[in-house]
C-alpha cells in the first residue's frame, strides 16, 4: 500500500472514532441529566418519607407518655369508681 491510501485510510478510521466518540458523549450527556433528575427526585421523596415518619414518630411518642400517665393514674380512678359503687350500693 502506499503512503497517499494509508493516510486516507487512517484518516477515515480516525473519522470513524471520532463520530462514535460524539455519539457516546451524547449519550452519556443525556444520560446524565436523567441521573440528576433522578437525584432530585429522589431526595424529594426521600424528604417527603422523613418528614412522614417524624410525625409518627412524635404521635407514637405522645401515645406513649398518655400510656404510662394512664398507668400511673390507673390505681386512683380505679378507686375512685369503687367507692361511687359503694355510694350507689349503700
């Protein structure tokens, strides 16, 4: 072969390479603003789970303190019932 053919045939190939090369940047360009758009919807929702879990996090905790004040005032108003029954009884 001789130099003039080689030349163009390396210059086709690198063509070649450098229209795939774009074509993969191209690609990968898109499919980076799709992993960002993902991203940010994501942490929404994550935010979203968070901000859930946080308010039944403070309701469970409220029912558990009204729990053990019950508890706690359970001997009381089971006294107080028993001597209304005496009252009614007598």
């Amino acid at each position: 072969m001789d130099e003039d053919t080689e030349i163009g045939h390396l210059k086709r190939r690198l063509t070649d390479l450098e229209g795939a090369v774009k074509v993969l940047t191209g690609q990968l360009g898109n499919r980076h603003l799709e992993l960002v758009g993902l991203v940010e919807t994501t942490t929404k929702g994550l935010e979203l789970v968070s901000a859930t879990m946080d308010r039944f996090t403070g309701r469970l905790d409220l029912m558990n303190t009204q729990i053990w004040s019950l508890r706690d005032d359970m001997p009381v108003l089971m006294a107080d019932a028993l001597a209304m029954t005496r009252k009614r009884l007598d």
